[in-house]
C-alpha cells in the first residue's frame, strides 16, 4: 500500500511539474502571454518568503526566522554576493537560538 | 527592456553548489524522519529520486509519522505540489530543447530552480541557472536522503545551525532583480497579502497556491491598467 502511494505521488508530482516545460516549452509565445509568464514566479516567491519566515502552521509567528531575513534583506539591498546572504541569515538565526 | 546582464557562470555554480548543500542537509533530515515515519530507507529514496519536492516528501511523512494513512498523505503532498505546476509554466519558455530533453527537465522544476533561473534577464543565463541548480540540488537532496535514511536520528535539529532560515534568505535574493520587471512589486505583494489571508483557513500548500493570483493586478499594472 505504501508502495503504490509512493509511485502514486510520483506520477502525480512529475505531471504537475511537467505540463509547462512539456505543453509550452519550445513554442514561440505571444509576447502578452511571455509577459504574464514571466510574473507567475514572482508573487508565488513572495508568499513562499513570508510563510517561510513567518507560518507555523496556520498562524504568524514572530521567531529568530525574522530577524534572519531582515538581515539578509540588508545584504541583498548592499547587493552583497548570494553565499553571504544566505550564510548570514543562517548565522543570524542561529546566533539568536544560541543566546535564547 | 534594460540592457540585459547575465551573471558570469562561475558565480551561477557557486550559487547552485550554495543552494545543493544547504538542500543536500535538509534531504539527511528528511531521511531519518521518512525512516521514523515508518518507510524503508528504499522507499525514502525512491521518493527523493522521483517526487523530488522537498515540502511535498515532508508533509507526505509527517502524516504518516503524526498516525495518518498514506491516502491522508497523499492530500497536502499533492496540494503542496500543485505550485510546481506554475513554475513549470513560468520557466517552460526557457526550456528550447527537444521534447525528450524536456520532459528530463521538467522533473527539475521546484522553488529553487526556477528562482535561480528567474533572476536572471538572459534567457541563455536563465537556462544554465536553472540546469546548474537543478543537478546539484537533485545529487545533494538525494545524496542527503540516503545518509540519513542510513543513519537515522542524532544528527541533531537543523534548526539549531539556522538552516530554516537560510531558504526565505535565499528566495529574497532571487526575488530582488526580478523587482525590476513591469508590475513585479505589485505581484508581489498581492501574493504575500493572499497568501497569509488565507493562511488561517487552507489546508498545507494552498496559500502558496492561492498566491498565485497576484500576477492579475501585475500583468494589469505593467500594461498601464490601474485597478
């Protein structure tokens, strides 16, 4: 039973992932449709951010994920090299769950 | 358009190697809680290997580990999926190959792979972004899956090292350049509004889902509609 809901959620994972690259891919689009393409990541990032800074389940909560992000947003604004942002937000977190 | 910079490759593989090894410690994480969950280590792997999607794998084995059937499972697993399907489409102008090729492709389509490529302007850029990001993710979640479907537990909380705090710090700075395109501020923002509007009441993976309609008031603000 685990196995066919394994290979299940195989089949299902790789077709949603699939029907752009494999429907659209390759084709010349009409530039409205390229430019709406073009922002499908952008709010999807932005929720992913804010839930992964902020969601514990379906509430907000205020953590050391916070201030993480507050000083990777320093860093990218500095336009400082993506390792450091990201090691810095690491660190960051980190430091705060140490002292706490 | 402005005048097109394409990051030099070098700095697009320090960048995906970056991304691999923070995603390769939360594969040995997801290892041990799969074997904890219940399933065999064959069965961790093979779902790395072919789900490979982080947040889908996690909330498939916490069900399970929290008591649940595997068709309990299988709900948010799916519903969490369900925003790959937007990235494929975002990313599908990018991918020129052959269907065979494509189709290879679209397994390395999550969050990571499509922010790499999406950062960048150049269309060759983007290409190589997210091919380079999307190998050494897929060997470092899988390489990770394996280590800690062996080892099991006493590897201690990733937490504890900030590693939680290392994706949205990571997804920012991807988001920053893709600011700069007509109505993206605006997307952004209706999708982070949407997306904790609805936070109290969806299941797993929905808000994320339902962010997506942020690109509505986007696309009406870049063609000079305003709302």
């Amino acid at each position: 039973m685990t196995w066919a809901a394994l290979i299940a959620l195989c089949v299902i994972s790789y077709g949603l992932k699939a029907v752009g690259p494999v429907l659209v891919g390759g084709r010349e689009l009409g530039p409205q449709l390229r430019q709406t393409l073009d922002l499908v990541a952008v709010p999807l990032l932005a929720a992913l951010i804010l839930l992964q800074t902020t969601a514990v389940g379906h509430h907000l909560v205020f953590d050391e994920r916070v201030p993480a992000l507050g000083v990777a947003g320093v860093l990218v604004w500095r336009k400082a090299p993506f390792l450091v942002v990201v090691l810095a937000a690491a660190a960051t977190a980190a430091l705060l769950r140490a002292v706490a | 358009m402005a005048a097109t910079v394409a990051t030099a490759p070098s700095r697009t593989l320090t960048g995906a190697a970056g991304i691999g090894i923070a995603v390769g410690v939360y594969g040995v994480s997801f290892g041990v809680l799969a074997v904890a969950a219940g399933l065999s280590p064959a069965q961790a792997c093979v779902m790395s290997m072919l789900v490979f999607t982080g947040a889908s794998q996690f909330a498939f084995v916490g069900v399970l580990a929290g008591g649940g059937g595997v068709l309990a499972a299988m709900a948010p697993a799916v519903m969490l999926a369900l925003r790959n399907t937007a990235y494929g489409l975002s990313v599908a102008p990018l991918l020129t190959g052959p269907l065979r090729r494509r189709a290879v492709e679209a397994q390395l389509v999550i969050d990571e792979t499509t922010a790499m490529a999406r950062a960048e302007d150049d269309p060759r850029a983007a290409r190589r972004a997210f091919l380079a990001t999307g190998v050494s993710v897929w060997l470092c979640w899988n390489a990770g899956t394996l280590a800690g479907a062996l080892l099991g537990g006493g590897l201690g909380d990733p937490r504890a090292f900030g590693l939680d705090a290392m994706f949205p710090a990571a997804f920012l700075a991807l988001l920053a350049p893709q600011l700069r395109r007509p109505g993206a501020p605006v997307a952004a923002v209706a999708g982070a509004i949407i997306a904790v509007a609805v936070l109290p009441f969806a299941p797993a993976g929905v808000p994320v889902v339902a962010a997506l309609a942020g690109v509505v008031p986007g696309v009406l603000v870049a063609r000079g509609v305003r709302p």
